[in-house]
C-alpha cells in the first residue's frame, strides 16, 4: 500500500512540475494568454502560484514564484522516488 501512495504522489508532482515549467514556458511564447492551453495551464497552476507570489516581495516584472514552486516540486518529487 505505501508504494502505491509514495508512486501515486510522486506521478502527482511531477504533473504539478510540468504544468508549472508549462506556464513559464507558455509565458514567453503566448504572454498575453490568448490560447487555450494558456488558460488551462493558468487554471491549473494559479492555486499553487498565487500563495507564493503573495509571500514573496515584489520583483519588479519578473515573477519568481513559479521558478521558487518548480524547485519545491522537485524536492518533494525527489523524496518520494
């Protein structure tokens, strides 16, 4: 049972991790958010990013929340493997 939970969270981070590296990347290419995958990548990922973005102090126009979110996924992502 422990292995099915730790594989199971561990599949669960790693799609966080994409989804969030996903909206970086979508962030460059399509930065106004016009498409659909736009949208669905900020409809995923906004819950995890917004607590972040509030507790950290503002950086001008870089956002540094979603590189600090990728590195707590990967991590967690680690300890469980």
């Amino acid at each position: 049972m422990g292995g099915f939970v730790s594989n199971f969270l561990g599949v669960l981070l790693a799609l966080l991790w994409v989804l969030v590296l996903g909206r970086i990347l979508m962030s460059w290419f399509d930065p106004s958010g016009r498409s659909r995958l736009s949208a669905l990548l900020v409809q995923a990922t906004e819950p995890i990013l917004a607590p972040v973005r509030r507790v950290l102090p503002s950086s001008g126009m870089f956002d540094f929340s979603s590189f600090l979110v990728l590195i707590v996924l990967g991590v967690l992502w680690r300890a469980f493997l």
